[in-house]
C-alpha cells in the first residue's frame, strides 16, 4: 500500500434526523487515482465537503499527509487547550475553513462549473495563484512585491501553456465551449500547488468525444504533477479506465471497495448501481 495522503476515518455527517455519511473510512495513496461512486444522493458529495471545509463532520477525522486536519468529537466530548490566553479550558476542535485547506494543498472542482465567467481564462487561472501569495487577492494591488506579481504572471500563463489553453487567454471564461471550461476549471485548481486534487464529476454534461478527452487529461496531470487524485464520477468508462482503486457509497454507507474489476463484479455494487440482480433469482 502506498503512503497515504488523505486519509478518512469514521467520518459521519448528520443533517438532523438524516445521515448523510455514516461512518466512513477510505484512504487515497500517494500518486493514486481513486473514485467514489454510488447512487444519486449516496453520500459522496458531502464527503468531499467534509473534506474540503464546507462541511464540518459530526464525527470523524480526516488526515492530510500524515496529520489531522479535520478531527471531530462525538456530541458532548470537548477537548482540551493547553497553550494561548484559553488555556484550560475546553472546546470543540474546528476544522479549517475552505481557503485554509486550499493553502496547505488540496484543490477540487465542482459538479457545477464555478468559474469566474466574466474574466479571462487568465485572470481566472492569476486568481488561483494568489491563493500561495504572501497578501490575498484583494490586498494584492497595493502589498504585492512588483517581483512576486510578475513571478505569478509568468507562472499562470505557463500553466495555460502546459494545458493548451495559452490561446484563449484573453477569452473570457463564460464564453468558453463546456469541455474547454472544464479544463479550465482543472487548470485553476492546479495554480494553487496541490497535492491533492478532488474532482467533483468532471465527465458530467461533456459527449463521448469530450468524456475521451478528459481522460487522456486527468491521466496526463497525474503524472506531470505528481498528483493524487480523488473523484467522483458517474461516467462508469471513465471511471473504470483510470482508477486504481473504487470505493462505493449507498445511503451513506461504503458497501464495497476494490479495483475496477474486483467493484465491477461484487454483486452488491451490481444491485445498488451498476445494474439490476439477475432476473432468474426472482
């Protein structure tokens, strides 16, 4: 087993009487490929929100690279502080907000295309590169060092290059073709220097010839970058190609884990999503 860099372990997340992820366990290992699947509304969504700071479990941990950063109590269980002026007392541990865990190198994309559609496709990918600046965005016009700006530039239009979008940097981003926003939306995430990338179904409104594309593409940043990546995906050809290893969710619940071929003959994955149980058991 490679070396993990996320690792997820009994996570829960309650929504009143609903529970959305019910005590979840799963790790993705250094320069893996790894694909959560399952039925609409099984969960997966909010667990890359628990992992990406959206969401705060109701119980659980999440590790990154080796350390917790996401490590919830049951209800009522408090932890105790032993440095700065709260010393002493109780509280219950916080998970860091999204902004902070896109800092310390996990990135994602969303089902929903989130671009800022009226900038450019560079301004876009400047924005993202921000986020490792010494200022934020919205302080960097008066605090940026003129050297660190022009580094960034220079580095968000070599990224543009690297993935082919070099062309259409001064396209804004809304007026794109939806495979092309999508790359984007990929290349974005990659400005900030992660070490993990989640992609939220990638594949999801692209054709055949756009879904092909896209797997050459996510191949392809595996090994450029060093990457490990983690994604949801209901595009089965897609998600049997580049996997190395399936985790499946149904109600919240992990009903199976495997490779792709080990996922794609379990009986229960049969059932609850890849298809129907034979008929002659009837």
């Amino acid at each position: 087993m490679s070396e993990n860099v996320l690792h997820i372990e009994n996570v829960t997340m309650q929504f009143g009487g609903v529970v959305a992820v019910n005590n979840l366990t799963l790790d993705v290992g250094r320069g893996e490929i790894v694909a959560l699947i399952g039925p609409n509304g099984a969960g997966k969504t909010t667990a890359f929100n628990c992992v990406t700071g959206v969401y705060e479990p109701t119980n659980g941990r999440v590790d990154f690279l080796g350390r917790p950063m996401v490590e919830n109590y049951p209800q009522g269980k408090m932890e105790k502080l032993y440095q700065g002026e709260n010393k002493g007392k109780y509280t219950q541990k916080r998970a860091p907000s999204p902004d902070k865990i896109t800092q310390l190198g996990i990135a994602r994309t969303f089902q929903n295309i989130r671009l800022f559609s009226a900038l450019t496709v560079f301004e876009n990918v400047l924005i993202a590169k921000h986020m490792r600046a010494k200022h934020n965005v919205f302080s960097a016009a008066f605090r940026l060092s003129r050297a660190e700006e022009q580094r960034m530039r220079r580095e968000a239009m070599a990224l543009l290059e690297e993935q082919g979008l070099d062309h259409l940097k001064d396209e804004t981003a809304g007026s794109l073709p939806y495979g092309l926003q999508r790359r984007l939306e990929i290349a974005r995430a990659l400005a900030t220097g992660p070490s993990l990338l989640l992609l939220d179904e990638p594949a999801a409104g692209m054709n055949p010839q756009e879904t092909q594309e896209l797997t050459g593409f996510i191949k392809q940043i595996r090994g450029e970058y060093g990457l490990s990546i983690f994604m949801i995906e209901h595009h089965m050809d897609l998600v049997m190609q580049i996997s190395d290893r399936i985790y499946v969710l149904d109600f919240g619940r992990l009903i199976a884990q495997g490779t792709p071929g080990e996922v794609q003959n379990n009986p229960r994955v049969i059932e609850a999503y890849l298809g129907v149980a034979d008929d002659a058991e009837n």
